[in-house]
C-alpha cells in the first residue's frame, strides 16, 4: 500500500478552507476572538503569509497522521515493512485479496477523524485551556473545528487512498 502524496497535500489544505467558514465573524468568529480577548482591529498586522503557510503545514502533518489512523490496512503493511520474502509477499497479497477495501469509505473515515479529534484535540485543548483559564466556550469551539477538519480529512483519505 502506497501513500498518495497528492492526496496528502489537498487534505492538507482542509483546515485552512473549514477555518475560513468556522472563524469567520458571521459564525463562530466573534465569539472566538471574544473569549480569547482580541479585536478584529488587534488581528491586523498579523504575517498572513507565515500564518497560512504554517497552517497548510500543520494540516499536511495532521493528513499524513490520520491515514494511519482511518485506514485499518496501514496497520497489518506496519507489521510486514520491508520484509520482501516470497513467504510475507504471497500472504500480503491473500490479506489484500480478502480484505484490501474493507472500511475504505468515505463514512468509516470520518468516523475515525472525529473520535481522533475526540480522544487526541480535546484533551489538549482542554488542558491548555484549562491552564489559560480559558471558558468551556473556547473548548467547544477550537473542538468542533477540529472535529470537522479531521472528520473530513479522514473521510477524504479513507475513501480515494
């Protein structure tokens, strides 16, 4: 099983276009920036530029984290890498026979985004805020974002990888 770096860098870029809707004042902006204490006026002057390409970033790191997560056949190649031997060769080839396309939907992988985002963004989050004194609010937020961003992240790598 090959990764599919193209695929990676369009996952990538997920996040950023979710966090345009999320964040945008009409949504969820104004109360973002208001439990964090910031004005939209504060936010200018801000490297965009550094900001986006750090973001686009981040979210190929997260992209190529998740697909080890939402697609269950990257675990059973984990065990086999580099093992070439004609034995592990024909039996790789009888798993993906019988089990190469089991879980690879779109649902399964926005499934496993979300409980990533569940089990591994929530309790960081929730402990930084928790230490910044930020509001249950502040959680709920950055949470969601996530929780969508890697639910669609996931869906999109377990269904075209």
């Amino acid at each position: 099983m090959q990764l599919n770096y193209w695929l990676l860098l369009a996952t990538g870029l997920i996040p950023i276009i979710v966090g345009f809707v999320w964040y945008n004042p009409k949504v969820f902006g104004q109360e973002w920036m208001n439990t964090i204490g910031i004005t939209e006026e504060s936010m200018k002057g801000a490297n965009m530029f550094l900001i986006f390409i750090l973001s686009y970033l981040f979210g190929c790191m997260i992209s190529l984290s998740l697909h080890t997560m939402v697609i269950h056949q990257m675990g059973f190649e984990s065990v086999f890498n580099g093992d070439t031997s004609n034995g592990v060769i024909a039996f790789k080839k009888n798993f993906y026979d019988l089990y190469g396309s089991r879980f690879r939907t779109f649902k399964h992988g926005v499934f496993h985004g979300v409980i990533a985002a569940l089990f591994i963004v929530l309790p960081v989050i929730g402990v930084n805020a928790l230490w910044n004194r930020k509001t249950a609010k502040y959680i709920f937020i950055h949470v969601g974002y996530w929780a969508i961003c890697m639910g669609l992240m996931g869906g999109v790598i377990c269904a075209f990888m």
